[in-house]
DNA sequence: GACGCGTGGAT
DNA sequence: TATCCAAGCGT
C-alpha cells in the first residue's frame, strides 16, 4: 500500500478537481448550511439510497421548516412522516434530539464535533457530516463509499467490518482529507463511490483508474473486503384483524424487537407455519377470545418480506368478533382512522387493500 | 464488541 | 432466486 504523501495527495486533488468539472451529481441539501436540514438529511439516509430517502426529506422540511417546528410535533405524527423508510428508532432519536436541541439548547443547533456526537442518533458518520457540511470543519466522513473507494485505490485487504478495521480506514480516511476544503471534499467522495467507484464500478469513467491500486490488479471487484455474513432467520407473523362493525383492534409495538412504536394487529407468532386450528387456540389463550366469540373469513392472505436479518412470512386472518372486547394493550379504532398510525409496510400494504 | 434494526434496488 | 448493499447507530 501507498503510505507516502505524495499519492494521498493526488488523489484528492484529482477528486476535487472531478468534483468541480465532472460531478453533476445534485440533490436538495447539497450545499445547504441549514445544520437543521443537513442533520436531517444525514439522518434519513443512514443505510438509504438518495432516491428512497428524497421524498421523506422533502416532507420533513414541508411539515417542519425548523427544529422548533419537529420538536413540537407529536410523536405519532413524525412516526406516520417516517412510515415506510425503515430502522425506525432513527425517527425516534430524531425527535429526542430535535426536543433537546429547541429545549436545552435554545433552538440553537451544536456547531462543535463533539457536541454534535452527543445528539441522540448522531454517530461518527453524522457528526463528520454535520460539521464539515455546515461547519467547515476538517473532520472526514468514513461511510460505505469511503470505505470502498479508499480500499481501492490503496488496494487494502483488510476487513472493513472489524474493530481494527475501522480504526485504520478511519485514521487513512483523515490523511486524505483536504484541510482547506473538507466539506465540499467529504460530498465530493460520496458522490464519486456513488456514482463511479459503485459497487459494480465504472472504471472506464474513472479519473484515477490508472493510479488506483485495484484496478491496476484487476481486483476492484474483490474490494473491500468483509469478514462476516449476515445470518437470516425465519419467522411466522400470524395477524389476526379482529373487526367488530367498523372499528378493528390494533396495539403499538413496544417489545425489543423489530418495528417497535409502530402498530399491528394482534399477533400470534409461531414457529412454522400454523393451522386454523392453533390460531383458534392460541386466540383464547393469548388474546381471550373463545371459537364462539370470533367468526373467521374463509380467505386468508399470505405474504412475505424479507428484512436484513429476517425473513417474515405473514398469514392475515380476518375474523369478526360479537362485541368489542377489551384486549390489555390495545385500541379500537375505526378503518378510516387507520391511516393516522404508522404501521409496517406489509401491514399498510395489507390496509390499502383490505 | 457482536448483534439487531427495514426497505428497496442491483447483480 | 439468493445475496449483497445503501450517507450507521445503539445497546
């Protein structure tokens, strides 16, 4: 690996010139100063594609041009805004932070790295981000596109999924930070891993293909290098829409667990898929409905989503009851109010077409 | 320090 | 279809 001088700075000089003739790459907070919207924005595309996140950015700053107006907001009406993007306990640490920031600290949001680290839901990416972007801070961002495109040009074997790992791409990623210009540098090496050193890249566009160590050996495919796989497990959500006239019962996620502040149905969770017949069991045991409460449709919906580590299959159920029981934990409520809670995506998806 | 957290797109 | 990955973070 290159550890003299010398090529750290040509590549940052090449990468700042890419930025300035070649980069056309725009989006609505590049640029911005607005620490309120730069935080917001960093926050929404945490482990999210810019094209996802776009639209959750832009209602967010509809619904909530300031930090004052965020942290004023209710709970659920940010939860229902967040609804479908995912990693929920990010809308959660959004509002903590957005509530200390307009009540501890004035409204006024921390310009020091440190202080920045402190926000709830606010890491080393985030700060970095923070106070280079608004600040003009010397501080390098280190996310998935740094990782690879300094694994790249240096041609670095190891892990970037360890501790030691981290470190070290971490010290590399502050050397090659450019001192005068770290807020347009650190945008200017996201867009290029984002559009150029892609996962599949574009070596043929690449300005430095004939310096980058990778390329050189062909191994640009092989780069970075990850030590550990990710394990899924299967699970079975069984939903039973408990309906007694219009108003059907749902209760809100609070288990540590996935999806938690969002709602569902009443859940029977087994081991493998299940009979008619073990829902009916476990309804009375869980839930206190006995067969003669509940009157099943016949039709029962299935689906399945895949999650990072998780593979759910759902079976819905819909069953009428004779009254409105009251069920520990959970809440009645009309169809038409529905769409005031935030739910899963399949759960929403189920609503809309149910 | 390893693990868990969502959804959607690319290969 | 299966797998990986995407502007990470909290516990």
């Amino acid at each position: 690996m290159h550890t003299d001088k010398g090529f750290s700075h040509q590549f940052t000089e090449a990468l700042l010139q890419w930025n300035r003739t070649e980069n056309h790459r725009q989006m609505p907070w590049k640029g911005e100063k607005d620490p309120y919207k730069i935080w917001l924005s960093e926050i929404i595309l945490q482990q999210t594609r810019v094209e996802q996140g776009l639209k959750y950015y832009e209602r967010f700053i509809k619904t909530f041009p300031t930090i004052q107006d965020l942290a004023a907001a209710p709970d659920q009406q940010v939860f229902k805004l967040w609804e479908g993007l995912g990693y929920y306990s990010r809308c959660k640490n959004l509002l903590e932070a957005a509530r200390f920031i307009a009540n501890d600290l004035q409204g006024v949001f921390p310009n020091q790295y440190e202080d920045i680290l402190k926000l709830k839901g606010v890491g080393s990416y985030t700060a970095a981000a923070i106070a280079s972007f608004a600040f003009n801070q010397p501080y390098a961002v280190l996310d998935g596109n740094v990782f690879r495109v300094l694994a790249r040009i240096y041609d670095i074997e190891e892990p970037i999924d360890t501790t030691n790992g981290k470190k070290n791409f971490s010290r590399l990623a502050g050397l090659q930070l450019s001192r005068e210009q770290p807020g347009i540098y650190n945008q200017a090496i996201m867009d290029f891993g984002a559009t150029i050193c892609k996962p599949f890249p574009e070596c043929a566009a690449c300005f430095f293909s004939d310096r980058c160590e990778a390329f050189l050996q062909g191994k640009q495919l092989l780069l970075p290098v990850k030590e550990k796989k990710i394990a899924v497990k299967e699970r079975w959500f069984n939903y039973v829409v408990l309906q007694h006239k219009n108003v059907i019962a749902i209760k809100k996620r609070a288990s540590r667990d996935i999806w938690q502040n969002l709602y569902e149905f009443p859940l029977i969770e087994t081991s493998g898929p299940a009979s008619l017949k073990e829902i009916h069991l476990q309804l009375e045991k869980g839930f206190g409905f006995s067969h003669h409460d509940v009157i099943f449709k016949k039709e029962i919906f299935e689906t399945k989503q895949r999650l990072t580590h998780q593979v759910i299959n759902f079976s819905f159920y819909q069953a009428e009851t004779c009254e409105v029981k009251d069920i520990p934990g959970f809440i009645w409520v009309g169809w038409e109010e529905l769409n005031h809670y935030p739910f899963p995506k399949t759960l929403q998806e189920y609503i809309i077409n149910n």
